[in-house]
C-alpha cells in the first residue's frame, strides 16, 4: 500500500494512524478532519473542562512522541469515498487516491427539531460546543437537560456543582435502561435527586419556548420547566452520509466484520461511527465508548494491512473484548463492561444501592455477561477481566 | 519516611493505598518485589492502586495505561507522563516508604490537597 487515507482526525483516527506506523506502514498517511483543532479528548468536555478545572490544552491526544509523518488536512470535509477510482474526495472537489481507507468520522449530537433557532439551547460534542456552552452555566441560572443519558447526566452533575438550578428531563420510564437495564438504571440515576437535581421521567418535550433567547421547556404534560440554558443530550448520529454512494454498506453506523472490514476490500471502519459484528448479539453493534475508539483501530489496522486475502469469515477472529465504558456523575465514577441486553438477571455482589457504592453482576442464567460499578474501580477490574477472559474463551 | 504496614499485610499480587500528600500506592509483585509509586495517575483522577497488578507494572483501571513500578515509565498509553517513584525499605518486617522529592506528574485538573 502506497497511501492510506484516515478520514475523521480523532481518538479513532489518531490512533489508527499511529497503529499504522507502529504495525510498519511506511507509505503516505493522510489524516483528513473536519474540525480545525488538533485531535483532542472528548470525555472531559462534560466533566472537568465544563467545570473549569482544566483548560482547553491539556484535551489534546497527541503527545510529544507522536511522530507520524502525515499529511494533516484539518478543517477539511471528506463528501464522498469513490470507489471505482479509490479516492477520498475533499468538499472543494480535491481527490485523494488511496490504497486504503480508515473511516473514523465519529458521530454528532443529535439536536430536537423543536429547538428552532432560540440561543441558549445547546448540544455537547465538540470541544467548541463546550466552549459556548461553558459561558452560560454561571451561579443561579436555570438549566433543563434534556435526555438523562451519560452526557445529559454528567453535565447535571457538572452544572450543579457550578451553583446551577438544574433539572433533567427522560422521556423514558427509566433513565439508562437500554445501557444500564432498568433495575441498575433507576439506581444510577437516582443520583440527581441525592444531590438536588429534579429528575422528571416518562415525559416527553413539547417545544421550548421563548422569544430570541430560550425561556422554557414546554413537556408533554402541559408542564412548563424555565430555563434560562437547555442542554439537548438525546444520542449521537453516526457521521456515514458521506459514504451513501460509496457502496459500503451501512446501518446503524458502517457495518464491519469483527476485524473492522467493511463491504469494501480496503476500506477499514473504527470508533463511534462504526458497527462491528458483535457475535454475543449475534449482529452488527455500534458501540459509542472511548475505550473501544482508542483499542479498536489496531485491530482494524492489521486487517486492512494485511491485504484482501486476510481471508476468513466475517465473525473470524479479531477484537473478542466486551465493550466497557465509565461516567463519572457528582463524586461517583460509574463504570460498566459487556451487555446489559444479554442478562436476565441482576445481582449486587458487593456494596448497596443506597450508599451509591456498589459492584452489580448481570447474569444470562448462571453466566456473567456484564459489570457495574459505582465506585468499586478495584473490584470492577477484576470483573472486567474475567468476563473478557471468558468472552475469548 | 512514612510507615505502610507489616510486611506479612500485603500479600504478592496485592496493593494498598497510602494516605500522603498525594496519596501513595504500594505493591507487593508475585516476583516478591514492594515497590512504591504515586496513586494518581498521570492521566486523569484515578487510584493506580486500585489498578491491576501484572508483573512489575500496573494498568490504570480507568482507561488502562500501564506503568512500569520500577522506573515510571508509561507503557501503554494514553498517559503521557511517568508516575513517580518511590524507595520502599523494609525494616523489622516494615514497610516503609520513602518519599521521592522529585515534583509527582499528578494529572491536570488534580492539585495537592483537591483529592477527598
Ligand atoms: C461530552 C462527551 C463526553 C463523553 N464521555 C465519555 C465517557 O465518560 N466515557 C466514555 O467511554 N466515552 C465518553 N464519550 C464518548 C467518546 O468521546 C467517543 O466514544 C469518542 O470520541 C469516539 O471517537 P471517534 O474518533 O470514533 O469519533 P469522534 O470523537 O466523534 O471524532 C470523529 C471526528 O471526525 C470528524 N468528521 C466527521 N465527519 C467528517 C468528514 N466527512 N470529513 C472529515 N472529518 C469528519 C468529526 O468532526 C470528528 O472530529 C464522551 C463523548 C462526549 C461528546
Ligand atoms: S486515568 Fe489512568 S489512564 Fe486515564
């Protein structure tokens, strides 16, 4: 392979990069991002750097050592993958003939058709997202957030910290169920109101009002939440549109083998964007998490260098680790690893629900299949490792 | 230099957690070594600790750097800086640490006395 082309210049796409320069490609690298910052961290921009505590600065992921040798195109749009000519076609009509292709382009947040233009509605992604956001979330001000996921949650915790009167609204019945199961989720998001957050669920929202800037969220109900700031946390869409007419095949994300192969030979797909087969589903699984954006690349990374005939079947092989994330919300650092949607069960090993410190095991039958933590890091390694073990067994 | 506990407490393959400022995390390896290093990772706020021990070197159980505990040295990244080391001696079937006086790598965002 003479050039390989990363598009999204992130956690996926820096790591994919240096993947490939540790696993010998000595070819030309392109790293194209749409964004004009150097790759940076996002967890922190609903945690410390919202709150303050650090600056912009230390978000960025590459360090000292990095030495890549490519050909960054920051603020450069990818519109399309040609595949009959191999080219990565830039908005502005540049081509970039590749041998092969890393799509790393991530996802962004998903915005409420209701929001229409009032300033003071927010959504968290990007680093510039924080920074406008962060601006608003002064002492006594009245935040709705909108969507009790991990994001919507961290910025409640975030902003209360700040002195905000913050309330939280979930359209579903319990908040986190799909990731956490019902059970677990209504523990964890019991937090807001131990620490003085409303939390309104099984409602959804109607419209925001106001006139140039937001005054209020307007709920299903007929209720009318004020708001001085909304934060909109809803979920995040797979950035793939530009790959419509390349002919990878897309789903929820890129669908990808579980080495990151997707329907085209030499076209490699990693991070939030990407839906690799989860052979425990028994699908294609898009997995939103840090973790599987800095540990996948290098997976997807062999199997692209190693050529077409890499062979083997499409659930061959590759990364066998369940996926595992962390939030961290007021002082607790919740930490979770596998599927919640495989167990049938739930046990609290160690701790209790009521101190917020707790390890809960989910079970299918008898079999492990997933971890929580609140606070328990030592206990969930060990869990996490086990349950690693036996998912590559 | 600060006193940990008996050496028969910390059984190979475990570690404890020191209260100084900033903490301490001592471990006793499977090979037989104690070997001292700061708590904090270098990364981001987490307790190494509560990492997990392989040979001589500890993986953050947040998000999995791996630090030498001889020398340091960051094995497996995101971190970017060492951790701090520190001379453990044992004494009467003590362990004692002594404390480094080099300035520790605590991770942005962590400063001395802000950790609970
Ligand atoms: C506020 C926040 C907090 C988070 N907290 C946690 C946490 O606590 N724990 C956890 O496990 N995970 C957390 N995450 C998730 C984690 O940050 C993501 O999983 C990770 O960023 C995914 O990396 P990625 O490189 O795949 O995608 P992204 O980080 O989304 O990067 C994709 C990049 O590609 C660019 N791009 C998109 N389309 C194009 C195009 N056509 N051409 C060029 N460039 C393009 C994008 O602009 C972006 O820069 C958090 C995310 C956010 C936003
Ligand atoms: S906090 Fe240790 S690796 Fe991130």
């Amino acid at each position: 392979m003479k050039t390989v082309t990363v598009v999204g210049a992130s956690l996926a796409g820096l790591y994919a990069a240096r993947a490939l320069r540790e696993q010998g490609f000595d070819g030309r690298l392109v790293v194209i991002g749409d964004e004009p910052h150097r790759p940076y961290d996002r967890p922190p921009l609903s945690k410390d750097f919202l709150a303050g505590k650090i600056e912009a600065d230390v978000l960025a992921l590459e360090g000292p050592d990095d030495s890549l040798e490519a050909d960054w195109r920051l603020g450069s749009v990818a519109t399309a993958l040609d595949r009959t000519a191999r080219e990565v076609v830039l908005a502005g009509g540049e081509r970039i003939a590749s041998d092969g292709v890393v799509v790393a382009t991530g996802a962004r947040a998903r915005s409420l058709a209701e929001s229409g233009d009032l300033a003071g509605v927010h959504v968290l992604r990007t680093l510039d997202d924080a920074h406008a956001l962060k601006v608003e979330l002064v002492p006594g001000a009245r935040l709705v957030v909108i969507g009790a996921g991990f994001i919507g949650g961290e910025v409640a915790s975030t902003a209360k910290a700040l002195g905000l009167d913050v309330t939280v609204v979930e359209a579903m019945p319990t908040p986190l169920a799909g990731p956490l199961g019902v059970e677990m989720g209504a523990v964890v998001s019991g937090l807001h109101e131990d620490h003085g957050v409303r939390l309104r669920c099984g409602v959804g929202v109607r419209s925001l009002v106001g006139r140039g800037n937001v005054e209020g969220v307007e709920l299903a109900d007929g209720t009318l939440l004020p708001a001085d700031v909304v934060v909109v946390g809803i979920g995040a869409t797979p950035n793939t549109e530009w790959l419509a007419q390349s002919g990878v095949q897309l789903g929820n994300g890129v669908e990808c083998d579980r080495q990151g192969r997707t329907s085209l030979p030499g076209v490699v797909a990693v991070g939030d964007c990407a839906s690799w087969h989860e052979p425990r589903l028994g699908r294609p699984h898009r997995v939103e998490h840090w973790t599987g954006a800095m540990e996948r690349p290098a997976v997807a990374v062999a199997s692209l260098l190693r050529g077409p005939d890499s062979g083997s079947s499409p659930t061959d092989g590759g990364d066998s680790k369940i996926p595992y994330f962390w939030s961290d919300q007021y002082d607790v650092r919740i930490q979770f690893a596998g599927h919640a949607a495989q167990a049938d069960s739930v046990t609290i090993e160690e701790g209790s629900a009521e101190s917020r410190s707790l390890l809960a095991v989910y079970r299918r039958g008898d079999v492990p299949v997933a971890a929580l933590a609140m606070n328990q890091a030592r206990l969930f390694g060990r869990w996490r490792r086990q349950l690693n073990a036996a998912a590559s067994a | 230099m600060i006193r940990v506990c008996p050496v028969s407490a910390l059984s190979p393959g475990e570690s404890l957690r020191v209260d100084a400022e900033p903490p301490i995390a001592v471990f006793h390896t499977e090979d037989g070594e104690i070997l001292a290093i700061d708590d904090t990772c270098t990364h981001q706020d987490a307790s190494l600790a509560d990492g997990w021990l392989e040979g001589c070197e500890v993986e953050c159980p947040l998000h999995g750097s791996r630090f030498n505990l001889r020398t340091g040295r960051v094995d497996a990244p995101p971190a970017k800086k060492p951790v701090r080391t520190h001379d453990v001696v044992i004494e009467d079937d003590h362990i004692y640490v002594e404390l480094s006086d080099e300035e520790p790598n605590l991770p942005p965002g962590v400063t001395l006395g802000s950790r609970s």
